[in-house]
C-alpha cells in the first residue's frame, strides 16, 4: 500500500469517527450546555457537499469518511434534539417578584 493511501485511510478512519466522543458525552451528561446546534447543522451540509464531491471525483475513501460522518453527525443531532427537549420541558419558570 502506498503511503498517500495509508494517510488517506487513516484520516477516513479518524474523520469518520471524531464525532462518537461528544455523542457518548452528551448520552450520558444529558446536557446539551456548551454544545452548539449550529456547529453540527453547518457540519452536516459541509459533509453532504463533500459527498456529492468525492462520489464525482471517485474517491472510495472520502466517499465512506463522508457518509460515516453523516451518519454520526444525524445521530448526535438527534440525541441533541431529544435531549434539548427534555431541558426545555423541565427548566423551572422563576416568577417575578417572588410570587
């Protein structure tokens, strides 16, 4: 194997696996604080584009970082979500002037 294909799988294998960190941690923290939505939304579009792209140029290891990516990224997005909208039903309203 040549040395730009072993750089190639290697940045496939870390690329592709970057986001299950902060996927675990946010699982089990059940926070969201500090975790910006934007972040994994623009993210998301970057990897569809770069998809369409490496499938155009035939790139067998972009073409799985890519779609691995989209894939770990839907799921953070949805363990977002889901726990966002637990946070949001259970924050306390404080009333004014101590009623």
């Amino acid at each position: 194997m040549e040395l730009s294909a072993i750089f190639g799988w290697t940045a496939t294998v870390l690329f592709s696996i970057c986001y299950i960190p902060q996927m675990i941690k946010t699982h089990q923290t059940k926070t969201v604080e500090g975790l910006s939505f934007l972040l994994l939304f623009i993210s998301l579009i970057a990897n569809i584009v770069a998809l369409i792209y490496a499938l155009l140029i035939h790139q067998n290891p972009l073409q799985i970082k890519y779609g691995l990516a989209l894939i770990f990224l839907t799921a953070t997005m949805v363990v977002y979500v889901k726990i966002w909208r637990t946070e949001s039903k259970t924050k306390e309203v404080i009333p004014l002037n101590n009623e």
